[in-house]
C-alpha cells in the first residue's frame, strides 16, 4: 500500500470512526468536498501541512494516519456514511 493509500485509507477511517460526512469534514479542514474525497481515494499527493491538518482536525497524532491496521479495517467501510443521519 502506498502513503497515499495509506493517508487516504486512514482520513475514511477516522472520519467514520468520528461520525462525519465529507461534506463536515471539508468544513472542519476547510478543505473542498471534492478534495476530501480524492484524498480518501488514495489518489491526493498530500503535503505535510495538509496531512498534519487533517490529524488535528481529528485530534490524533500524524502517525496515526499512517498505520496499516486501521487502514485494512478501512476498506470494509460501507462508500456512503447515511447511516448517521438516521
């Protein structure tokens, strides 16, 4: 897996885990929707500032969002999050 995938796999993750749509995460980062998701498809060349934006908005440590454990749990994540709505 790539850091890209890594990043991206793990920003779905904790999102998830956080119970945020796409649209309030961008919000929080002050990123555009459409960044968040390229970013969560592995497919955002991050910088450092963006990726340390991104473990702060989450309030986790940058390593975080590189680790391959929750990044495997991420891929058996449902595509849409509307479950949060109900």
């Amino acid at each position: 897996m790539t850091s890209m995938e890594l990043v991206g796999l793990n920003t779905k993750w904790y999102r998830y885990q956080q119970k945020l749509t796409q649209e309030q995460f961008a919000n929080k980062t002050k990123f555009k929707m459409a960044y968040i998701s390229t970013i969560e498809n592995g497919e955002a060349n991050l910088t450092c500032r963006n990726i340390d934006n991104i473990a702060r908005a989450f309030n986790i440590e940058v390593y975080l969002l590189f680790a391959e454990k929750t990044a495997n749990k991420a891929k058996k994540l449902p595509k849409r999050v509307d479950m949060y709505n109900n």
